[in-house]
C-alpha cells in the first residue's frame, strides 16, 4: 500500500467540514438551518466552512428566497461526494491498520514498572481534530 | 462524530417529520365518519370543509418543521425507494384487501379487517425503506396489521372501525417520529439564526 493512500486530505478532514460533507452526502441537498441543527456548528462557523468548501469545489452554494425568507441551499459536487467518500475510506484504512498493529503487539500483564512504557507508542486514534 | 450517525438523521428528517401525521390521521377518522354519516359529516360540504382544514393544518406544520429544523432533499434512490414501496404497496393493499373480504367473486371473505391489516403491512415495509425501520413503528404498524387479521371481525362491514383504528395509528406514529426528531436534532428552537 502506497503511503500517499493514506495521507488524510486536510480540508475535508477537520471535523466541522467533515460533518458538513457527511450529512450531505446522504442526501440531493439540505439548506444552512439544517446544517446549522445536525452539526452543531455556530452560523459564523458553518458560513466559513462552507465558503471553504465552496471555493475548494466541494460545495454549491444556492441563496433564494422561500415565502419572502432567504435560504441557503447546499449541495454537494461530484468532485466533493468522491473527495468525502474517500476520506471516509482512509480513515477505516487507518483503523484498521491500527486495530492489527495492536492486535499483532505481544500482550503484557500492566505491572508498575511497565505501565508507562507504551507513553511514547502512537497509533492512528481515528479523532478527528 | 459518528458519521453513521450524521448520515441517518440527514437521511431520515424527511421521512419522521411526524406532525405531519396528526391531521393526516384525522383526515382518516373524518372519512369513517363521514362514510358512516356520522352528524354534520354526512354532508358533503361538511366533508370538504373538514378535508381543506387538515390540508392547511398539514401545510402549517411543514413550515414549522422548515423554519425550526430546516429543509432536506433526500437522495435521488431513497425517493426512488420511497416512491417504488409506495406504488406496489397500493397496488398489493387493494388485491389483498379485495382477496381478503369483499364483495368479488373471488374473495376468500374472510372474518377479518382488511383495511387495518393490509394498511399496517403496506406501513411496515414503507417504514422499513425510508427510515429504519424504529422499533415504534414494528410495535403500531405490526400491532395494526395482527389486529385486523385476528379473525374476530365477522358480522357487519368493519371498514370504518378499520379506518379509525389507522388514523389513531398514524396519529400515534407520527408523534413518535417527532420525538424521533427531537432525541436526534434538538427540540425546536427559534433561536438559531437562517442563512
């Protein structure tokens, strides 16, 4: 497996973009205030992710009127449904390397002298930040 | 995050905007009614006014759910889905309920409710395309689909007890979408902002 397989994709890869593509990935398109209400994102925070997005390609971004009220639609591009769906995938990529990585670690008894010795080991924690 | 999480709630809003259900339900006690000639119902006018009334409440409630969760076009296959259970499950609710007790020659006139039965089956496999299906809808539409099928409906025609029973059903089902709605979004809150 080639290294750059597994190197993460920064912009998708911060959580409140990542939650923003992942919600709308399972759907043709949802407007600001739903976004606003699954990701749990300021309006401040999700307009600038959502910029982001938009001038990244990952996004449009459709501002109309509904019954005198505007509303911002958003919607994913293919490009954006590919890039998210990769993401996706090497993040399970990467668990599962770390899943057999520490399944494939001799199992040791903690004992006081031991217990920090694995301080220094890292392993993909599969977090999001 | 637990994207399966995120995925499901975007994917599921459109379906267990449950309020909906309230006056939808209504409309299905109002038609039994109407059609046992039930007080002011057995006019028609009345009828109508009645059925205007749900279709305005329907529309106040859909824009409750737009100005207080937001609006959400699902994906092209869950419509798909949602429209190919919807059609054959029409189609498959009028054979069986015409098979099951009718008027046709070839109906086995059974002793049982075919509106109830055939309508919590038609429910049941909806629920499970488009939203899961939750374990309150195997409990309400499965429990609807063995009550009309307990053969204990002998005698006169039980289609309007058929119809009240599936519009306290839907009614019950849908207030339990809401606070589906609810547990996963948040209670509606006029306080966040519209972009």
């Amino acid at each position: 497996m080639a290294d750059d397989e597994l190197v993460l994709d920064k912009l998708v890869h911060e959580p409140g973009r990542l939650a923003i593509l992942t919600v709308l990935s399972s759907v043709n398109d949802a407007d600001f205030l739903f976004l606003q209400r699954t990701t749990g994102l300021t309006k401040g925070n999700l307009s600038s992710h959502l910029t982001k997005l938009d001038d990244a390609g990952l996004v449009t971004i459709e501002k109309r009127f509904v019954l005198k009220k505007p509303n911002t639609r958003v919607a994913l591009t293919p490009s954006g449904k590919r890039r998210v769906a990769d993401h996706w995938e090497r993040l399970d990529r990467l668990k599962a390397l770390a899943d057999h990585a520490r399944a494939a670690m001799p199992s040791r008894a903690p004992s006081p002298s031991s217990k920090n010795s694995h301080a220094s080991t890292r392993f993909p924690s599969g977090s999001s930040k | 995050m637990d994207p399966e999480r995120l995925r499901s709630a975007a994917a599921e809003y459109p379906y267990l905007r449950g309020l909906v259900s309230i006056p939808a339900g209504a409309l299905f006690i109002v038609a039994a009614l109407g059609n046992a000639g039930w007080g002011p119902l057995e006019h028609d006018w009345v009828f109508v006014t009645a059925v205007l009334l749900i279709a305005a409440a329907c529309a106040a409630i859909n824009r409750f759910y737009n100005e207080h969760y937001g609006r959400v076009t699902p994906s092209t296959r869950q419509q798909v889905k949602a429209v190919a259970v919807t059609a054959a499950g029409v189609l498959l609710m009028l054979v069986a309920a015409t098979l099951l007790r009718s008027r046709a020659s070839w109906s086995l006139d059974l002793p049982v409710n075919p509106i109830p039965a055939v309508f919590g089956a038609l429910m049941l496999a909806y629920s499970a395309a488009v939203a899961g299906p939750r374990p309150h809808h195997v409990v309400i539409w499965g429990g609807l689909m063995v009550a009309g099928l307990v053969p204990v409906w002998d005698g006169a025609d039980p289609s309007n007890v058929g119809l009240v029973m599936c519009g306290v059903a839907v009614m019950l089902n849908g207030l339990l979408d809401h606070l589906q709605i609810v547990r996963t979004l948040g209670p509606a809150s006029p306080s966040l902002g519209r972009g």
